[in-house]
C-alpha cells in the first residue's frame, strides 16, 4: 500500500522517476483534532517491497545495514491533517444598541384644538438581546473511526503530494 511518483525526482540516494511513498508511521491527536503521517520513500516501489521483507533487520543491533528508504527535499518528514468538521452554533449576547422612536407632541392648534401639529424623534441607548450565527470548527474522529486510517489518510497524502509533483503525476497502488 502506497503511493507512486512517476515523475523524476532527486533523492540522497540518486535519481529515480518511480519514487514509492508509503506511511510507515502515524498519530492520531484527538485532544487537539490531527493526524500526523510520518511518510517514508523509496526509489521504487520493488524497493519497497524488499523493506518490508527485510523490516526485522530494522529493529535489530546490524550495523551497516542497507537500508532501502531514501530522502528527498521534495517530500517532507510529516504531514499534519485536521480531523475537524464544521458546525454552525449559535450564541447570544447583550449588547448595547441605540433606538429611535418618533414622539408625537401635542402643540395648541388655534384652527383644530386636540389635533397633533408636531413630532420628533428621541434617541436611547438600550440593552438588546441578539443571537448571531456562527461556524465553529469542531474535532470530529469520526472519518477515521469507520474505516483504516489508511483508507483516510492516503488520499490526503496524495493530494499534498500533487501539489508538489504535479498533478497526475501520483497515483494510487493501494
């Protein structure tokens, strides 16, 4: 499971145009809403492959060792994704609002007596109540929960990896 690179790229272990990226590591923050993905290259994906047969040797104490993984200024150590969704919220606070009004005031009209002659408008500053609309950004695990990290994970990497390589020149070998 990876993912390919099928343009040319230069590596501290040469020049290669079938690069192969596959996630060796991840974490899953859920206090703070990420997944970080710790990706690994190879100059192709047999490379790869002859890693992961020979990934107990890893582990062990052998020194000088062969080591299949290589390193590209292109492709970062890790990729950091939210695990956030949208929500909107609603919230509601006082605030202080200037109201008009118009007051009508009986002045003594000689032709009509009791008629209203003239009116104006006062202004006052009042405490309202109003509610406002917003969009919260929430943490939400559950894109991860119902499948493999994998599955949500890869997808992501690749489109990072089309930003920097171009797009079309990724693609999916999982």
């Amino acid at each position: 499971m990876g993912l390919i690179i099928n343009t040319q790229i230069g590596t501290n272990r040469g020049i290669t145009d079938e690069g192969y990226v596959r996630i060796e590591k991840y974490e899953v923050d859920t206090y703070n809403g990420f997944l970080r993905v710790y990706p690994n290259l190879y100059l192709s994906s047999a490379s790869a492959a002859e890693a992961k047969q020979d990934e107990w040797v890893r582990y062990s104490a052998v020194e000088n060792r062969d080591d299949k993984e290589c390193a590209s200024v292109q492709l970062k150590n890790e990729y950091l994704f939210p695990l956030t969704s949208s929500e909107v919220r609603t919230r509601y606070e006082v605030v202080s609002q200037t109201v008009s009004s118009s007051v009508e005031t009986m002045v003594p009209n000689p032709d009509g007596p009791g008629e209203v002659t003239s009116s104006h408008w006062e202004y006052d500053n009042q405490e309202v109540s109003q509610s406002i609309e917003y969009t919260a950004s929430v943490i939400d695990t559950s894109h991860i929960t119902g499948s493999s990290i994998y599955e949500f994970a890869y997808p992501l990497l690749k489109a990072e990896l089309a930003i920097e390589f171009g797009v079309g020149n990724i693609l999916d070998d999982y």
